[in-house]
C-alpha cells in the first residue's frame, strides 16, 4: 500500500503509514513512489499499475483556523480502478494524531473487513531499577507507544493491567 505523503501535512501521513506497517498485513513505503498525487484528479493510474502497488492512500490537510483542521482523505483499488473510500474529517489541531489513527481503522477494515485498533490504548508496567526505591510505574499510550501518561508509580509491584470492558477503566494488581 502507498501512503503518498498528504499535502501541506507531515503529522497525519506518517502515523497512518507506520500503522499500516505495524499490522503486518501490508508493507507501505512513502519512499521511492512513481508519484505524489495529492487529489484524486491527479492519480495517474497506468503509473500506479506498472509499478505493482496494489493501493493508494491520498489526502489533503487544511488548516481551518487556529485551533480547526479539515483532512480529506481517500483510498484507491488500482487493480479494480475504484475508490474505496473518501472522507472528510474536520478536528481540533490537537487531536491530529487520533484522527491519523482513526484513518488507519478505516482503511484497514476497508481492505479487510476488519475493525482497526490503531485508535486503541495500552498499559503496561515498566519497573525503573535505577531509582533508589525501584519504582513500579502503570502507563497507558497510544497502540504506537506515543502519547504515554503514568497512572500510577509505587514501590511495590503492579501487575496484570488490563482494560475494563467498555475501555473506560484500568484493573491491575498492586501490592500496596
């Protein structure tokens, strides 16, 4: 899949490229593309055809005002020659790396028929034995491991988090 890079954009398409890479069900590359079409109009599709690149991602970024994105996005078939998908998305400028992932889960269930999680959450515990009490430290992130925010640190072992069923809430196990 070929994640061209979207105009007057460099947060979106890297983070929807790197979690299509992630997946491990398709290879993308922004690198050594035969050509960087940011609209639909532009797509050349003998070019995309010859080089064996199965699908396209193309997208437009636009700044709103100070605080507003629009983002316009679109997924191409070559092999079929159809459009997949074309979405708009208007959001705060600081939630561009939630909208990223929410592409990536369009575009993923779009080519498989199954729900995305790069918008999803993790927790893990990492354990600091460089500091004098050996802190225990329960953070959630991103899928990509950005983002991370500590929810809880102690001296005692955190073990087994894990998300309540509706994904609001964290259960771990604490020796406190």
């Amino acid at each position: 899949i070929a994640v061209v890079p979207f105009s007057n954009d460099q947060t979106i398409f890297p983070i929807v490229a790197s979690d299509l890479n992630r997946s491990g069900r398709f290879t993308s590359n922004s690198n050594n593309l035969p050509e960087h079409p940011t609209a639909p109009n532009q797509l050349n599709i003998p070019t995309w055809q010859n080089s064996k690149i199965p699908y396209v991602v193309l997208g437009q970024s636009k700044q709103i005002d100070a605080n507003t994105y629009q983002i316009n996005y679109q997924l191409f078939d070559v092999d079929k020659q159809q459009w997949l998908l074309s979405e708009m998305l208007t959001v705060p400028s600081n939630r561009l790396r939630q909208a990223a992932h929410m592409i990536s889960d369009t575009i993923y269930k779009a080519l498989t028929g199954i729900p995305g999680d790069f918008s999803g959450r993790i927790a893990y515990v990492l354990r600091n034995p460089a500091t004098p009490d050996k802190r225990y430290t329960l953070q959630i992130a991103d899928t990509d491991g950005e983002q991370p925010r500590t929810v809880l640190s102690s001296p005692d072992p955190i073990l087994s988090p894990t998300w309540t069923p509706d994904g609001k809430s964290l259960a771990y196990v604490s020796f406190e």
